[in-house]
C-alpha cells in the first residue's frame, strides 16, 4: 500500500518545490517506488523534475470531447478514460508522474477530481510512496482523495499570517474530513531557524527550512531541481526532514 503525502498550504509557499525535493530525497535514498501527482492544474511539478509532460488528465478528457468516435464502441466511458489515464502516467527516472491538466474546454474539475480520486487509491496500491502536489487552497483535495492521507505537510512561511493560514487549513481538513494519519507544519525560508513555540493544534511542528539561493537561482533561471548539487542547503535539511516524517508515522 503507498505511502501518500500531500501537500497544502497558501499559494507560493513552496509546496512544488518541496514535493520535488522530498521526492528527490526519496529516489535518491532508493526508498521504494514513487509516483508523483501534479494536482495542480497550473502544474510545474514535471518542469521542476526535468520532465516535459505532454499528457495529463486535462488533454485524455479534451482527446475524448474532440473526438468521440475514439471511444471503442460498447465500451464504458470511465473504464475508457481510466485505461487512458493509466497510459498517460509518464515513467522517468526513479520516479513515475502523472498530471492533472486543465482541460480546455468550459465547466469545472468535478469531473477531473472524480476520476483524481478514484485512479489514486487504486494507483497508489502499486507505489511505496506517493506524493500530491496540489493547488493553494483545500477544498479541492477533498474531493481527490477518499484514501486517507498518511501525511498531510502543510508548508508555511514564518510570519504570523502564515501561521494563521496554516492553522486555517488544519481545520478545514478536518471539517472536509480528509483524514490524514499526521498532519505536520514546515516553515518555508526562514530567515532565521528560530521559530516561536508554534502551539497549532494537531500540527506537528517539523522544522524550517532556510532560504536557500541555489533554489532561487535555479527556479529564476527555469532550471530544474535536479540539477540542484548533493551540497545544497534545501536538500540536506530535507534529507532530515525527511526522517523525522517517516520516524513520526511509522
Ligand atoms: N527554501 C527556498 N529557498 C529559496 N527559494 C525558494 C524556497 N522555497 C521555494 N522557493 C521559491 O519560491 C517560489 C515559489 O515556490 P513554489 O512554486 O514551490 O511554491 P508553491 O507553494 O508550489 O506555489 P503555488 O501555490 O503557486 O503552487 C519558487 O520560485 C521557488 O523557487
Ligand atoms: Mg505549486
């Protein structure tokens, strides 16, 4: 059964950039088998991973839209897509990815959310660790996700706002009833690693991690993070980041 962690917190607080690290750390401790999932339909989870991802739930539904005679006759819509689906998750090295998309034409994600949530339980029996990146804001992983969580890491920067935000989408999780077995609390470039007693409820404070300007320089220059060197500040600190994940939910 994978292993799933998702990620959550307000937009721009880093949540791509660590799925992609926490998934480096993962392949390159040789963990298990990954999969990655792009929920984010603005998604540059790929780009960040040195994948240029041409398919994705989003262009499988509009391939279907355009051209309905694709659909084998007697052939149930959702088994079709499902099949479709399965195809387009893109195996790199170390690591699978499958994205969400946009899809082009009008109407809302319901749909995508739906076949989202059926495909990751299923999905995930086939991977030892499965990661989520999502869009800023909540309501959506209810509607991604039945299985529950294994970890829920909300990202946050250090300002009291953030704080504030961060404990927001705590209860909104549980009001949304997405039950995640640990949900965890990173600060994201933090200035300083000194952080004021962070009493949130059920949020276990993981650490911080500190500004990095490697990181910076690459996202500035439209790198990807794998070319961030073994040295690298980020990725050490969440090499023990990481430990200290799997050491509280195991
Ligand atoms: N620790 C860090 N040090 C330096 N730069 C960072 C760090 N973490 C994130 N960044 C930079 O901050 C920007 C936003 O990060 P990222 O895209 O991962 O956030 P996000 O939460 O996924 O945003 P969105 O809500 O838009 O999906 C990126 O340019 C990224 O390179
Ligand atoms: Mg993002």
């Amino acid at each position: 059964m994978g292993y799933i962690i998702a990620m959550a917190g307000k937009g721009g607080t880093g949540k791509t950039t660590i799925a992609a690290l926490i998934a480096r750390v993962i392949i390159e401790k040789k963990l298990g088998s990954l999969l990655l999932i792009d929920a984010d339909p603005n998604s540059n989870l790929g780009e960040l991973l040195g994948v240029n991802l041409t398919e994705s739930i989003g262009s499988i539904l509009d391939n279907l839209t355009n051209h309905p005679e694709s659909l084998p006759e007697n052939f149930p819509k959702d088994r079709f897509i499902e099949l479709k689906v399965q195809e387009a998750v893109y195996e790199a090295k170390g690591f699978d990815l499958l994205a969400m998309g946009r899809p082009e034409g009008p109407g809302c994600y319901c749909y995508i959310n739906n076949i989202l949530r059926s495909l990751i339980s299923k999905l995930a029996n086939n991977y030892d660790y499965v990661i989520i990146d999502n869009e800023a804001g909540l309501e959506h992983l209810s509607r991604k996700t039945t299985r529950s969580l294994d970890v829920l890491l909300v990202i946050s920067d250090n300002s009291s706002i953030g704080l504030k935000s961060a404990k927001r989408i705590i209860e909104l999780a549980d009001s949304l009833k997405i039950q995640a077995k640990k949900s965890f609390l990173l600060i994201n470039r933090a200035q300083t690693a000194i952080i004021e007693k962070i009493s949130l409820n059920q949020l276990f404070y993981l650490g911080a991690l500190d500004f990095d300007p490697l990181v910076e320089e690459l996202s500035s220059s439209g790198k990807p993070l794998t070319e961030l060197p073994e040295q690298a500040k980020a990725f050490n600190q969440l090499k023990e980041i990481g430990e200290k994940i799997w050491s509280n939910t195991r």
